[in-house]
C-alpha cells in the first residue's frame, strides 16, 4: 500500500468536524432534557409538599406557642435570679462576718480563763461588753434572715451538723449531740456554715474491752 492509499484510509476513518459538532450538539441536548426533567421532577414535589391554609395556620399556631413558652421560661429564670440577688446578696458577706462572731466568743473564752484577771471587777466589766456586742451581731444576723443552728440535745443531721468526736455517754441515744464546739448557721434555707459538734456514744465497759483480748488468749491455748 502506497502512502497515498495510506492516506486516504486515515482521512475516512478519522471525524471530520462536521461530525464532532453533530455529537456535541446531541450530548448538549441530552443534558439539556435531563436537567429539565430534573427540574420538573423538582417542581412536582414542592407542588405536592405545598401546604393546605388549614396546616399553614396549624403550623403558625405551633411556632407561635413554642416562642411564647420559651419567653415564659425565660422570665420565670430572670425572676428567679433577681428573688435570689436580692434574698442572698449578702451571702459572702454573713460567712466573713461569722469570723468576727467566732473571735468575739474566742477572745471571751481566753479573758475567762486568764489567771491573772479572774474574779476581778475589770474582767466583768469586759466580758459584759463583749456579750452585749455578742447579742447585738446575732440580732442584726436575726433581721438579715441568718439564724444560728440548733445542736444540743438534737440528733445528729449530716446536712447541718459535722461530727468532730464521740463523747461517751449513757444518758444520751448514740448520735445525739452533747458538744457544740462552733456554732453553725443557715440564711433562710442555705447553709452557711455547719456546726462543728461532739456526739454521745454509749460507754464501753472495761469488761467488755477485755473479753477481745480474753478470746484471744483461749484461741492460741488450743
């Protein structure tokens, strides 16, 4: 075969241009139909999703009564914070000022067993100022809603009262405080502080503190 012959066979089994835009233009149109029909199909849905006017109202209503419950949770909680500002706004105030309670009772305590001062007209003279300054802190705590904790006699109550040591004692049910050794208080229905107490527990017999050991002894004879 010659390289005209060649030649020719090349040209006819190559695309000529008039071709290549025929295909192009069929694949365009193809596409072409294809996004319409999506479209359309598209369209179809939205028309079938459209809602009624009974539904667009039912839908509304339900939007509508979300919105007005979050707005009346909202102000139930911005209430709520504002009654607790004002009801416990003082609240580290009280636990600071309890220390000044706390070195008024300390400082009477170390006058009262100063040697040198007891019996003495002075003594008397100062412990009676620091009970009237004593009284007057507890009135204002009174007035502010702060009211000390009942201990003594009462049953120990983990939520109020903190057990510092066991006191033996019969007269007593176990677990009733016999001891306060520092006053605890609440504002209103917060704890402030607990009571550091000491409660009763029955007396152990020296018999029965024995008996242990006894059985021990008996164990290792056998």
């Amino acid at each position: 075969m010659d390289k005209e012959e060649l030649k020719k066979n090349i040209d006819k089994s190559t695309p000529k241009d008039e071709e290549l835009d025929t295909l192009k233009t069929e694949n365009d149109n193809a596409d072409k139909e294809s996004k319409d029909k999506n479209l359309n199909s598209e369209k179809e849905n939205k028309e079938d999703k459209k809602l009624t006017p009974e539904e667009e109202l039912e839908t509304l209503k339900d939007k509508l009564a979300r919105t007005f419950a979050e707005m009346e949770n909202q102000r139930r909680r911005f209430e709520k914070e504002k009654e607790d500002a004002y009801e416990y706004g003082g609240y580290s105030f009280a636990k600071e000022a309890l220390n000044l309670l706390d070195n008024l009772e300390r400082s009477k305590a170390v006058l009262e067993n100063d040697e040198k001062l007891k019996e003495t007209d002075a003594l008397k003279k100062i412990v009676e100022h620091l009970n009237i300054i004593n009284s007057d802190m507890l009135s204002i705590f009174k007035k502010n809603n702060i009211e000390p904790i009942k201990s003594i006699n009462e049953k120990l109550d983990p939520n109020l009262h903190q057990a510092m040591m066991e006191v033996e004692d019969d007269t007593k049910e176990p677990g009733t405080i016999v001891q306060e050794i520092q006053k605890g208080f609440m504002m209103k229905d917060r704890l402030l502080r607990p009571s550091l107490v000491g409660v009763s527990k029955k007396i152990v017999k020296e018999e029965q503190r024995q008996e242990p050991k006894e059985d021990h002894k008996d164990e290792k004879n056998q």
